[in-house]
C-alpha cells in the first residue's frame, strides 16, 4: 500500500494545534501492532541502515541518567548476528524492532517491515493486490475481519465482518500479529490462499479465495430519484478530498431537487482524520468535529473551515455498520451532533485513537498511537475489554447472510424509505 509522501516526518515536536492533517484516524486495519519502543531505542543507540548491501552500523552512546542498563541487550545482539547472511540480519533487525512495539501492547502501534509498509501505503490509496478485506482484533484478541470491500474477492467468496480467521493455509492464528496475518493472507494476483474461519458459533469452514488487483474509489455516488442522493465513502485516503469534491460538483450540476442525502460509511475502515474533517466541512462550519485528546489530558477542538455545498440539504442519513471504524466514526458522530442527522443500520467498530506515522529510507514504516479522539460531545467510542465501545445507530437494521446472498440492501432500503417521508 508506494511510499505514502503524506505520511509526515514530526512524531513528536509538533504543535498539536496545527498538526491535525498529519495524523491517522485510522490505519486501514490491515497495518497490524506498532512501534513505541522507538522510544526507548532511539535514547540509547541509532541504526544507520541502508538497503544494498544490508549493513548495520550501531551507535552504541547510552546516555550516564539512562535508567537503562542496554549492555545486556547488546550482548544478545552481538550473539544472535554473529555469522549470519544478509537475509538473516534483515530478520533479526526487524525482528527486534518489532519485539519492542508488541511489548507495548497496543494493537495500533506498529512497526511495518518494508514489504508490508508498501501493502499498507497502497491500500490506504486504494491500489493492492489481495483479498479485499480489513482485519483487526475483536475484544478477545481474535483475529477478525473488520470488512470485506464491496466488490472485492473476500466479498464474493461469502467473507462478512466480523468473522474471525482461526487458520491461514493451515496455520493457526493465535498470537498473530496483524503484520503477519497481512504478510500471509496478501500476494500476487491470481494466486490463492486458503483461510478457515468461523462465524459466530457456527462450525469453522475453510475458504479458498483467488487474490486479485484491488482498486477501489474512495467515493462514489448515485441519484435515487425523488430528491435523494446516496454517495458511498469506502475510506478516507489521499484522494478522497479530491474524489468527493468532484462527486459534490456533480450532483449539484446533475440534481435539480436535493432533499436527503446518504452517507453510507460501512465496510469503511478509516483513514486520515484531515479527510473526515473535510466531508464534514459539507455539511455544517464552525462547529467541532472531534476533539484530540493527548496523554497529558489536553483536548484540542478541530472545526469545520470552509463552505460547504450542503449545508441547507433538509434530511441527511448515515449508513453504519460494525466495519466503520475510526475516521468514519468521526464523520458519523459529528453529523450525528451537529446538523442531527439519523443513523441506519448497526453499531459501528469503536476504534477512538490517532495514530501519527513515518517512513523511512529502507522503506520500512513506524506508526504510533498518540492521541485519542472525543465526540463533540468529548465522548469516547474506543472498544476496550471492559467497554462495549462503538457508535449505536438511531435506527438498527440488521443484514443477515441470506439477505446478502439475495442482494438485498435493507439498510440502504430504509434509509431511502425514510428519505420519502420528508
């Protein structure tokens, strides 16, 4: 998921105030666990790396006030890297990086080996090759499908979110890092990879899905007649700005009538939190859109700036479901508060941090959790052990696997049943 130039390069030494279209809402959930033990790293030793040939060179000046005491970890480190290839000092190195953002225990913090990375880059833009589909964690630490992408090999082979993978080709994936299960699910297009998966209490069944090209559009938008548009935002990456300003150019040349709008946000993983703080610009200005909250408990507002072209659309309805996560729960709670518009379907995925994000020059990537992010009613939908988490919708529709088998859409059904009313 390409190097990703929007990715900034301050983790640290910006002002929180003016930094907000720098961060993350949300990886798409196929990033996997991240690396604060850059931290703790980059106080006591530095790696030069360079790609070709894979040579490391350390720094070894531990500061004297480190509480620290890294000459046992150079110990092991000179162990393990004694007379070994370059492929093997490739994975002891990431290796290591790694094992120091999992000791954090944060799900969204992560270090991306260069292969990965680039997946991840790719598919926040909305190119890949693949199976289409977001994972993530469920409060057990379960490996899961956040959603399958409309149209995308998952979808077609009977893949539904929430579903949880117990096996990829065979193995199984407890204890697996999303950076792995990414790494073994993605590959070449027109290659396949088996996965065995479970839904609900229902018996495991094994899939077998043919990897293919995705690209997706981030926006897309149709006219329903009687003065309702429904437009689909699939993610929240480096084109969607651009891609909904032009959708928003063409319904107000193509639509003479407009009266309800539906924003369906479901399946919709994320993305930067800049781009959900633009579509809600459409609809309302100067009232907050979220509230960013840092560790220190400071809590920054972030408003709408601009004038939208929708601000005086009488009805607007939201499509949600347990794969809208982060940056489309932003979007759903501010329209939700500010202009009370009516949310359809089902509770949405609950994920309330911000991730900030680097690359680097062997390609690799680093993305750290570092703030949260409140509702304009400074509200927090993070899904944690002991909270439910998520964003209920006014009205719950529920999709069953016979409805998608039929085709049938009672979400969007009943968002449009309800647009007629107005």
């Amino acid at each position: 998921m390409n190097q990703n130039e929007e990715f900034e390069k301050s983790l640290i030494s910006e002002d929180p105030k003016t930094s907000f279209q720098k961060k993350l809402g949300v990886l798409l959930t196929f990033t996997g666990l991240f690396f604060s033990g850059y931290f703790l790293g980059v106080s006591g030793y530095e790696f030069d790396l360079t790609v070709q040939p894979f040579n490391v060179v350390v720094e070894r000046n531990i500061p004297a006030s480190s509480d620290v005491n890294f000459s046992k970890y150079w110990e092991k480190w000179d162990y393990s890297v004694e007379g070994k290839s370059k492929d093997e000092l490739k994975k002891i190195y990431y290796g290591s990086i790694s094992g120091m953002v999992e000791s954090l225990g944060d799900p969204y913090t992560s270090f991306l080996a260069p292969t990965v990375n680039e997946v991840v880059n790719n598919a926040i833009n909305g190119t890949y090759e693949g199976i289409g589909a977001e994972l993530g964690f469920n409060d057990e630490d379960k490996l899961i499908v956040i959603a399958p992408l409309d149209g995308s090999p998952a979808l077609n082979a009977g893949v539904r979110p929430g579903d949880r993978i117990l096996k990829i080709e065979g193995q199984d994936t407890e204890g697996i890092s999303l950076n792995e299960a990414v790494a073994q699910i993605r590959g070449e297009a027109g290659t396949f990879v088996n996965l065995t998966i479970q839904r609900d209490d229902k018996e495991p069944q094994e899939i077998k899905i043919k990897r293919g090209v995705i690209t997706v559009a981030s926006v897309t938008w149709r006219d329903m007649g009687d003065g309702t548009v429904y437009m689909k935002v699939g993610r929240f990456g480096g084109d969607t700005n651009k891609e909904w300003d032009k959708a928003v150019s063409e319904i107000n040349i193509k639509v003479n009538e407009l009266d309800a709008i539906i924003v369906d946000l479901r399946g919709n993983p994320g993305g930067y939190l800049e781009s959900a703080v633009h579509l809600a610009g459409e609809f309302y200005r100067n009232k907050p859109v979220l509230y960013r909250e840092t560790a220190l408990g400071e809590q920054f507002e972030m408003k709408t700036n601009r004038n939208g072209f929708f601000t005086q659309v009488p009805a607007v309805f939201v499509l949600i479901d347990g794969g809208s996560a982060s940056a489309s729960e932003i979007l759903a709670a501010a329209l939700k508060s500010q202009i009370n518009a009516t949310l359809v379907g089902e509770k949405s995925f609950g994920k309330g941090t911000i991730q900030d994000a680097e690359n680097f020059k062997d390609g690799s990537g680093l993305h750290i959790t570092i703030e949260k992010w409140l509702t304009p009613e400074k509200v927090w939908v993070h899904k944690k052990p002991d909270v439910e988490g998520g964003i209920q919708p006014d009205i719950t529709v529920e999709m069953t696997d016979d409805d998608i088998k039929a085709g049938l859409d009672k979400q969007l059904d009943k968002a449009v049943e309800l647009s007629k009313q107005i």
